[in-house]
C-alpha cells in the first residue's frame, strides 16, 4: 500500500535556512553561545544556541509559527 506524496514547502524551508545561517553569523561574530531574536514570521522569540566543539546551531521559536531547526 503506497502512501499519497506530500508536498514540500521549499519557502518555508528557505526561509528556515536563511534565519538560521544569518543569527548563526551574527552570534559567530559577536562572540555569543546564546542568543534571542525575533521570528520573521510570527513576531514571536526565537531562541538559538551554539553547541560543541563545532558550533552547531538549536533554535526554535516559542511563538506558534513552529519554526526551529538543529543543525
């Protein structure tokens, strides 16, 4: 039995990217562990960490728009 194909949002993702790799930088060049900005999409906060020896990025926002992303 086959599953129905699910459509992938290529904007939202792009735009996940796009708000993770910018306050990636940022905090990179700031010095920073942790940092709070605000989401583009639903104004709400979006708290980010770098972790490990390679500086890998957790964020996630606590508005409703769901968005978050570990790299």
């Amino acid at each position: 039995m086959t599953r129905p194909v699910q459509k992938i949002d290529t904007k939202g993702i792009a735009e996940v990217l796009a708000t993770g790799m910018k306050l990636k930088s940022v905090m990179n060049k700031k010095g920073l562990k942790r940092a709070r900005c605000v989401c583009p999409r639903c104004g709400g906060t979006i708290r980010a960490t770098l972790a490990g020896a390679r500086n890998h990025l957790h964020m996630a926002c606590d508005g409703g728009c769901g968005m978050q992303m570990m790299e």
